[in-house]
C-alpha cells in the first residue's frame, strides 16, 4: 500500500494548476444514463472515484472511452443491468446517484445502501422520500434499494436538511418526470449548478440550479451534450492553506475564485495575504497566523470538506481557535493524527479547539478520510522533520496527482510504495 513521505519546512513556491472537481464529475457521469445519445464530459479529473464510477457504469452496459485532456466519451445507449452493487457502492456512497437517472429512464433500479463512513452515518433517506413523492416505491431489503415506478411525475419537494447528492438526484429523476417538480431547501454548491447547466444542455428545463429553489420542468427525452466540469474548490482552497501554513507564495490558477470565497475571505481574516483574479488568485503566507473560529455550514458558508484543512493551519495559529462541524458528526478523525503530530487540540462532540503555537513534528500518522488525508499532508509540510502517512488510498479518490504538484512547488514529498 502507498504512503506519501513528507520532509517539512519547505516554502512553497510557484504556480499550480487546479484539475476538475471529483464532486461535479461524479454527478454528471450518472447523468449520463438519461439518455442514450453520446456526451462528452471534459476536465474530468483522473481519480479514484472517477476510475469506481467508468467501472459501475460499465458494468451497467455504458460505453466509457476516456480521451486526452481529460475528456471521457460516454455513452448509454444499451444498457443491460439497472444496478450497482454492493461490492463498487461499498467503496464509494456517491454510486447512489445512478438511483434517479435510472428510475427517470428505465422505471426500475437496484442500487445498493451505502452505509456509513468514516464521516457520519450519511443516510439517503430524503432521497428516497423525494423519489417516493414522485410516485416511485422504494424498498429497503437485503441490503439493496429495490426502486420502481409507473412512470415519475412533477412534486413539490422540500428536503429537511440541505443535501447535495439529494439534490443531484432528485434534479436527474424531475428532469425526465411528467409534470413540474420544486425543489425547496435544495443544495446550492456550485457542483449542483454545474449538473443542472449539463442537464440543460441535454434539453432539461431547470431554473434557479444555485438557490434554494430550484424549479424543474419535464421533459420527454434528452440529448447527448457537451459538458465541462468545473474546477475543483477544495483542491484549489487546499493549495491555499498550503501557501499560508508554509509561508510560501502561489498563484492557484484554473479554478473559479468565487466559488471560494468564504475560504478566502477566512484566511485573510487569518493574515494571508489574497489577491483575487478572473480564473486563479495569488495567496502569500505571512509569519504570524492569527487563529479564528470557523463554522462548517452548507455553501456559500465555509465547506465542511476545508475544515481539516484548515484545523492544520490553525495549530500554526497565535492564540486559540474553536472549529465547529455542523455537516457531518464524527469528522474530527485528522485531529487525533495531528496531535500525534504535536497540536493541541480538544474534540467535544461538534467542536474542536485549537490550541495554536505549537510546533509540528513530523511523525507517522494514518489518513481516515479524503480530507483528512489533504490535512496531515498539510501538517506535514509544516512539520519539522519527516512525516510519513499511511493509507494513502483515501487522498487518491479525490485528489489529482497532488504530491507531484506539490514537489513542482517545492516540497519535499514524495510516493512511496
Ligand atoms: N443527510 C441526511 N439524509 C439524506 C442525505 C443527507 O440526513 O438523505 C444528511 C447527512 O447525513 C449530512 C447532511 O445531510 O449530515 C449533508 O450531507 P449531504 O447529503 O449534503 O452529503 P453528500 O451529498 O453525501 C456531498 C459531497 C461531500 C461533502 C458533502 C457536504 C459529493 C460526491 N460529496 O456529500 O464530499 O462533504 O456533500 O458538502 O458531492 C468529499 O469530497 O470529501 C466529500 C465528503
């Protein structure tokens, strides 16, 4: 199994190119199963969740070509199994977006649960309660989501909490019912407006995809497209707090400032330095780091997928910080690796408290999750000494290539096997 191997106490330097947004990708590759005509996704990142989702799709009968410059070719224009097994659901929950597409398509689906994760139990309740308002009956046995129905229609939704891969799939299952469906309470990231501008290409009517009201009319059938993913915001708002927490200084190109601009509007309240672009913004570290409280809250507040990130810069902070997790229940694993690390850190049921101006030592330490992976790899960078850190398969289902773009930056990283 990989490990990556951190020597810290490099600035890092220079220019990084941010890939597509596993996030958006994910979504607009079940998409794909509403139609039987060809769509061409481009700036797909290669990553391991990409790599999971060709193979369900394939395994479903999707022809899946990926080209040059991350452009994928697909098409599901005969499509032979309506489910996703456990075995490839298992590895990864988004597999439960296949749900609406097929359901709005083929009137049937078999899809396995999910469970829980490292991060919180993550149901689907309110995917399914939505499907069901739709007029599609959903049994939960044997461990499958056993989905059918005589043909969707138009609902008024409103989801009880904001959810985006809720959001994703009940916007692929409305696009296709009879009727018109309203999506209240809806998700809205900028991945949920992405699929809706991919689903509007394919013929969908969709208004309000980015509010909280989305309103969707349906349609017949849909077209094959052409679709670019957007760039990826946690990857890019990871590179940031790499700029800050080294002192370094980058140019984060490639991506959509505005799609970041809680994060950023944080690390200036922290004393990094930000100056925003059209397509990229320059981020220079300074010496002193002021610690602040943050909260975790659906976008366009701060994402819960920068909160480990951002708990790595806070133990370079001057004072004391409390970081507060309202998304997920159980996502503080990083911080018992950091402290192992030398942060002082206390964990109290949602909230966290930094304790900043410690020194980091580098030390062997174990990624729980994709964004605790980017954490330690964060703290490594900073930390005197070597760091090396074990289950590296995490970090490689979201992000593209990120040690060899650091090491172009500067660091002292690398794979080992
Ligand atoms: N929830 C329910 N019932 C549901 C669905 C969600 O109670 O039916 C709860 C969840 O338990 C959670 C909250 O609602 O407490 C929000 O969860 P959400 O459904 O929004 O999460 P998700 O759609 O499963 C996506 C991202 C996550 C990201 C969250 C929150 C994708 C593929 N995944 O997950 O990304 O953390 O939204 O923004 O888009 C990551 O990239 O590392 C990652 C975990």
């Amino acid at each position: 199994m990989d490990k990556i191997r951190i020597v810290g106490g490099k600035e890092l330097l220079g220019r990084v190119e941010i890939s597509g947004a596993k996030n958006a990708a994910l979504p607009a590759m079940a998409a794909v199963l509403l139609t039987p005509e060809t769509v061409w996704l481009e700036n797909v990142p290669y990553v391991r969740d990409i790599l999971t989702t060709r193979e369900l799709l394939g395994s479903m009968g999707v022809e899946v070509e990926a080209q040059e410059n991350e452009t994928f070719m697909l098409k599901a224009a005969n499509i032979g199994a309506l489910e996703a097994p456990y075995e490839l659901v298992k590895t990864m929950r988004t597999s439960i977006l296949v749900l609406g597409p097929l359901l709005a398509r083929f009137k049937k689906a078999r899809v396995s649960l999910p469970g829980g994760c490292a991060i919180g139990a993550r149901p689907i309740n309110l995917h399914l309660q939505g499907l069901e308002k739709m007029g599609a009956k959903c049994d939960v046995s044997h461990g499958y989501v056993e989905a059918s129905t005589t043909g969707l229609r138009g609902a008024y939704i409103q989801f009880e909490t904001v959810t985006v891969t809720g959001t994703e799939n009940l916007m692929m299952a409305a696009v296709l019912a009879s009727g018109e469906t309203m999506l209240d309470n809806a998700a809205c990231e900028p991945e949920v407006e992405n699929l809706a501008e991919m689903l509007c290409a394919m013929g969908a009517r969709i208004e309000g995809a980015g509010t909280r009201t989305i309103r969707i009319r349906g349609v017949k059938k849909l077209k094959g497209c052409r679709h670019r993913i957007i760039p990826d915001r946690i990857e890019a708002g990871t590179f940031a707090i790499a700029a800050a927490i080294t002192r370094g200084n980058l140019e984060v190109a490639n991506c959509n400032p505005k799609h970041l601009a809680s994060v950023l509007s944080q690390l200036s309240l922290v004393g990094t330095e930000i100056s925003m672009g059209e397509t990229g913004f320059r981020v220079r570290g300074h010496a002193d780091i002021s610690s602040k409280n943050v909260t975790t809250y659906p976008y366009p507040a701060f994402p819960t997928d920068m909160q480990a990130q951002y708990m790595a810069l806070m133990t370079q902070g001057d004072g004391t910080s409390i970081i507060t997790e309202t998304i997920f229940e159980n996502r503080f694993m990083h911080a018992l690796e950091l402290m192992r690390m030398g942060a002082d850190i206390t964990v109290e049921g949602r909230q966290a408290m930094v304790r900043g101006g410690r020194p980091l030592t580098g030390a062997k330490v174990q990624a729980s999750d994709l964004r605790a992976s980017a954490s330690l790899i964060l703290a490594g960078l900073a930390a005197e000494g070597e760091t090396i850190i074990d289950r590296v398969y995490h970090l490689d289902r979201g992000y593209f290539q990120i040690e060899k773009k650091m090491a172009q930056l500067g660091a002292e990283i690398e794979r080992i096997s």
